[in-house]
C-alpha cells in the first residue's frame, strides 16, 4: 500500500529529512546520514555569514540592469562615456553633437546613416555653420564613438572620413612688463589664480582643481592631479605667493568648518575612493583649494556640496584687468601660460625642463614658444638691427 501521508505525484527530495520520519532519506539502514549531493560543511557559522553577506550588500551596491526595456540611446552613450571614466565636459559635448546630428537628419536613427550622412553633417557645419577645424574634428570624433563604442559598427569608412585640417597658430605672449601690469589690476583670489597661471604654468581647470592637499609649502611645489590627458605631473610654488595663499586657506579652512556644522562640507573625491575611505570627501586636505562661494547640486550624483569656483570667474577678471590697463593683445587666462613658457626660455632654461614643468606629452608642442621669442629660437638678429 502506498502510504497516504505521502503524496504519490509529488516528486521527492534526496537528502531531506521528511516531518515523520525518524531518518534522513538515503539511509539503508535506518541512521540519520547525509546524501553525497549534499556534503557537510564543517566549521561554517550561518549566523556569521549571513551577517558578512548583508555587510557586503551595503557596502558595495551593484546595480541590476531593468528588464523589459532597452535604454535610449543618449542614455547609452552616456553609460559608455562614464564606463571609460570620460569627462564630464567630453560627455556633454558628445551627447550635444550626437543630438545636433540626429536633428540635422530630421530625427532618424544613426543605425539608418551612415558615411554620407556624417559627411553632410560635418560639411554643414564648415560652410553654413562657420565653425573651426577643431570643433569640427569634435564633432567627429563624437561621432565616431557612437558608432564605434555604442552601436558596434566596426566598419571601414570610419577611418576614411576625412579630418578637418588645423592651422598652425602662434600663441599670444605677453612681456614682463605687461604681465606685472596685468597683476597689479587683479586683487584677492584672482590674483592668487592668476599668479598661479604665470608663475607655475598651470592651465585655468588645473588651477580652479586644486586640492588643499595638493600644495606642499616646505618644498615650495604643486602636485598636480589627473591633467590633461589624466596625468599627473609637479611644478614649483611661487614664493610670491605663497603669504597671501596661506591666509587665504585660513579663510577657506573657517568656512569648510561652517559647512560641516550646516551638514555640508563635502566634496566630490575621484572614482570609488568614497566608498574606500568614507569620510575622505569630508576631510580638510580634499577640500578645494579656490570654493565656490554658493552651494550647488551635482549633475551626475544629485548631491548638494560646494564645488570649485567656475572657470568664468577668472576669465571675466583676467578680460577686465586687461581692458583697464589699456592692453592691446588678446590677452587670456591661457595667455598667462604662454608667457610663463616663453619666459623660461629667455631666462635659458632647457626645452626639455619646461616641456616637464608644462605636462606635454610631445616635446615638439613646446618647441612652439621658440617662435615667439624676443631674438628667435636660435637668437638669430634681424639685419635690420645691424645697419
């Protein structure tokens, strides 16, 4: 007979003790073993483990991808971007000349386009749109990495689609005289900034970048922190400014401590370093050297801190002191950095020190600032000057 507390359709379970048995199943000869599928594990603690499983899941959080729907396509050429830890300002402008070309072709998809519908794009944007070979070749090279990166197509005619040209352009420098005038129409934080740009060479982000860590006063250097190109790289600190740079952190230190006391206080650290140290973004030495003066919210986490001052701010500044002192050369943030080249190589400082003090990667892009010296880059003489 088939017992009736067992039901006869229900298939049954190797190695699992049954409510009215006094054995576990498998065993012939009536002793409570464990089935081979099931081997024991010895010295595990379950209360432990699923103590270290739930500190796990807090600790890191893993996103699961949404099932029953595919993401837009902005959407996933942002997650390509910041896949290969882009920029912030690279992922705006490639979602920006992604779109411009999906509008120019009247909202089509880019998997229906192809060579010649970039070539019309990158054309209009040369004839009617009078835009540079360099905004162009961005736009190109937008371009390129959704088909490349996004949609996979790894086809031939994107290494023939012809790059716009770029002019080869000397920068603009400024002499001694000028830039000391250039400075002394400054005053407070822009001319801390400005000075900075004169006097280590630094371009405007890597200055507005600036941790409080980054500034090392004994040794009277600066380490610079993922550059361009994401490199890192040291130059000197000015002595001259070093009085005022110290006070200013004073004041930066006084209002980093008002923010913890609201519940602010906290900066953006790079990459996963947050979940790493926790309190790191807190710290005083990942405190930004030159703060915005308003609390703003942050485009990608959402989170509401103190970020650095805006590049605008210093440009605006640089612009007005240059049109105070009545100077006629388009002068610019980066002009002050053109100038600090050149200067090195009047003083007869070697190329390749500078090309180090300047974070290029090519020595031939510092051989630029041969061209705009006072006597040439051989100290060649005009023949004029030998009448």
């Amino acid at each position: 007979m088939v017992d009736a507390r067992v039901d006869p359709w229900k298939r049954p379970v190797v190695g699992v003790r049954h409510r009215h048995e006094g054995s576990i199943a498998g065993g012939s000869d009536g002793h409570q073993t464990r089935p081979r599928l099931f081997p024991k594990r010895l010295g595990v603690d379950h209360r432990s483990e699923r103590a270290t499983h739930r500190s796990l899941h807090h600790a890191v959080s893993v996103p699961h991808a949404p099932t029953g729907h595919r993401p837009k396509l902005l959407d996933q050429v942002r997650e390509a971007i910041r896949m290969r830890h882009y920029s912030v300002r690279t992922e705006e402008a490639y979602v920006g000349w992604i779109k411009r070309f999906i509008l120019f072709h009247g909202k089509r998809h880019p998997l229906e386009m192809g060579e010649d519908e970039i070539t019309r794009f990158l054309s209009a944007l040369a004839v009617h749109g009078h835009v540079s070979a360099s905004t162009q070749n961005q736009a190109l090279c937008a371009l390129v990495f959704l088909y490349r990166h996004v949609l996979g197509q790894s086809l031939g005619w994107l290494d023939d689609i012809a790059r716009a040209k770029r002019p080869q352009r000397l920068p603009v420098v400024l002499t001694k005289p000028e830039v000391k005038a250039l400075l002394g129409a400054l005053e407070g934080v822009h001319w801390i900034m400005a000075s900075l740009l004169y006097g280590a060479g630094l371009r405007l982000l890597e200055c507005l970048r600036l941790r409080v860590k980054d500034i090392d006063f004994a040794s009277h250097q600066i380490l610079l922190r993922q550059g361009k190109g994401n490199k890192d790289r040291r130059t000197m600190l000015p002595a001259a400014v070093q009085e005022l740079l110290t006070a200013h952190l004073e004041h930066v230190r006084q209002r980093h401590q008002h923010d913890l006391a609201q519940g602010f206080g906290r900066v953006l650290v790079p990459n996963a370093l947050q979940r790493k140290y926790p309190h790191a973004n807190s710290e005083w030495g990942w405190q930004w050297v030159f703060p915005s003066s308003q609390i703003s919210r942050d485009p990608r986490s959402g989170e509401r801190r103190r970020h650095h001052l805006h590049e605008s701010v210093l440009q605006r500044a640089v612009k007005e002191a240059a049109r105070n002192i009545g100077l006629t050369k388009p002068a610019s943030c980066h002009t002050l950095r053109h100038s600090f080249a050149t200067h090195l190589l009047e003083d007869g400082y070697d190329i390749r020190t500078i090309q180090e003090l300047l974070g290029h990667q090519d020595v031939k892009t510092t051989m630029i600032y041969t061209h705009v010296l006072n006597r040439g880059g051989q100290g060649v003489y005009s023949p004029m000057d030998r009448l």
